[in-house]
C-alpha cells in the first residue's frame, strides 16, 4: 500500500495500553467518548492508557484513535493533536504541540500549549500558558484565559469571560459579561463586544486611546486627562510620547468599567436580568450611577480613590442574598431591601 493509504488497524477491548509511533510531521486524531487526559512527555510516539474499547489506524501522516470509556494519553510535547471528544478533557504540558479541539463536549482545560485552535465547546473552558496564538470559533460556557503570550480571538462566546495575564491583542465577542486585567505595560489592541457589562482591571497610569460605547454607565479612572464624552460614548484620545498605549474598540450592553478599582467580585458577578442593577449594591453603590456617566481622572497626584471595602462578615450575606435571587428564593425587589437594611 502507498503511504496515503491505511497501514495499520488495531482494535483492542477493556483494560489496554497501546503504543502508537508518530512521525515528526504525523498528526494524532483522538475521538472519545469519555474522560481524557492528556499529559505531555519527551519522546517520539504516544502511549494510550484505558478502559473500554480502542481503535487506531495509520492513514498517510494522519493516526486515528477511537475509544470508548475513561483514557490517559501521554503524547509528545511538540505533537499536532486532534481532539473531537464528550466528556472532561484534561490537556498538560504540551508546551510545544498545536492543538485544535474540533468538537467538545464537557469541561475543557488546556494547561500548555504553543497555539489552540477550539472550534467548538460546549462547557467550561480553561485555557492557560499559551506560547502563541489562541483561536475560538464558539463556545457555550464560562470561559478563563490566562498566562497568554499570542493573540486571542474569541469570535463567539455565551458565558461569563475571565482573562488575566494576556500579552497580545484581544479580539472577545461575548453573550454576557467580560472580565479582563492588563499590566498596562504593552502595546496592545483591544476590541471587545458583550451583551452585559465589561470590567478592565489596569493601572491608573496605563496610556489608552480609543472609543468606549455602553448602554448604561461608564466609568474611567486614568490619570490621563484626555477624555471626550457624548452620550452614550467615550473617546480617549491618544496621548503625547512614545510608551505604550492599549488601543481600545469597546461596546458593552451593560456598564464600562476601566481603571485600577473594578467594583468587588467584577469577575462572578452575572450580569443579565435583575442582576444588573442588583450588582450596584456589592461593594456599595459607590460606582453605578442611575444615568450614564463618566467618572473623571483622579487627582493631579495620580492617587485613585478607592471606595472602603465592606467587611468580611456584611460581604457574607450580600453573597448569600444574592444568590438567593439567583436561586428564585427571593425577588429583586426583597434583596434590594434586605441589601438596605445592610448599609
């Protein structure tokens, strides 16, 4: 047979360990229908550990491997790896492979990588220590960022997004709310689009430049002094000098927020119906204005600020009241009141 035909084609039953010799130009196809876990090691071919039934062949640079029932996968760590799978899927120290997820259904941790392409994601996605480029197509679920080198694209997304230590340009277009934390010390672009409120955490002396648009409030504390605001829009215009400068494209159906001081548990809070206003009174409503406003900069002296953080014991049970709300316990109306009674 030619090499762009099938060569091998083993299948195996319960309890296996089966040894498969890749190519450095080979790509490894895993389909499974259960746990996996994929660990990165050094060496050429990958070894598939697991309960069930398995299925491989070789076609070309192509190895196919399908199970059914819970797997250990130890890959190289530069391997081209496929993924369509149902169930958690647990991905380590492939610090140098390319990984692309075509379909998955379940819990997704991707923890080292050098670029992760996920085309399709149906639960928790975690994403983390990427050398290079991070593409998402879709995914349905809350999704967590960090430790980023490449860009990120995230072209469609329903679910609460966190992002923390991400180093290239940021592309989000998400169904809910938007948490993202930036050094300010990067030259960055930044375009973000969600459908609730966006929260970027960066220093007081971080150089911005671009236009912000929101449906409710805005609120921008940076020291620079260049801020145009109409309506419903911001303009920062892009300052004098030649450090960096995050260059922002911003549009929220929720509330802005960007400076040193995001309102307390910005990253949890849900932001659809009834939760929205109901997120003003965590941490005091010392942030959310009833009409749309921007907040000018801090004194002269660049110092922000904060608002007096509640103590743990009144923290406590604004979480408990509010998950109360969530869990149809209690209506906004009664939280609200409960929440006064807390000032």
């Amino acid at each position: 047979m030619t090499g762009n035909k099938k060569r091998q084609h083993w299948r195996r039953k319960g309890f296996f360990t089966e040894t498969l010799p890749l190519h450095p130009d080979d790509t490894l196809f895993l389909k499974c229908s259960g746990p996996i876990k994929v660990m990165g090691i050094e060496g050429p071919n990958a070894i598939i550990k697991g309960i069930g039934d398995l299925q491989w062949r070789r076609e070309g640079q192509l190895i196919s491997a399908r199970f059914e029932g819970p797997i250990k996968a130890m890959v190289p760590r530069d391997v081209r790896l496929q993924l369509d799978t149902e169930g958690p899927v647990t991905i380590r120290d492939v610090n140098a492979g390319d990984i692309e997820a075509l379909s998955s259904d379940g819990p997704l941790n991707v923890l080292g990588a050098a670029t992760l392409h996920v085309r399709e994601a149906d639960g928790a996605l975690t994403v983390a220590d990427i050398r290079g480029r991070v593409q998402i197509d879709e995914t349905d679920g809350p999704a967590t960022f960090r430790n980023i080198d490449g860009d990120i694209i995230v072209d469609k997304a329903d679910g609460p997004i966190t992002m923390q230590q991400c180093r290239g340009n940021i592309d989000v277009t998400n169904d809910g709310p938007i948490y993202l934390q930036l050094t300010g010390t990067l030259s960055q672009i930044v375009r973000l689009r969600a459908d609730g409120s966006i929260f970027l955490k960066t220093p007081a002396t971080t150089r911005m430049a671009g236009v912000i648009r929101a449906e409710h409030n805005i609120k921008i504390e940076l020291d620079q002094q260049n801020i145009d605001a109409s309506d419903d829009t911001v303009t920062l215009a892009r300052p004098a000098g030649n450090q960096p400068v995050i260059s922002v494209d911003i549009r929220a159906d929720g509330d802005v927020y960007i400076g040193p001081n995001p309102p307390a548990n910005a990253e949890t809070v849900p932001q659809h119906s009834g939760w929205r206003w109901l997120s003003a009174f965590i941490g005091g409503r010392r942030w959310v204005r009833p009409t749309r406003t921007v907040t000018t900069p801090p004194p002269a002296d660049g110092a922000a600020s904060a608002p007096p953080a509640p103590t743990d014991d009144i923290a406590a049970e604004r979480e408990m009241i509010l998950r109360m709300v969530a869990e149809g316990k209690i209506t906004a109306e009664e939280a609200a009141d409960l929440l006064e009674a807390l000032e």
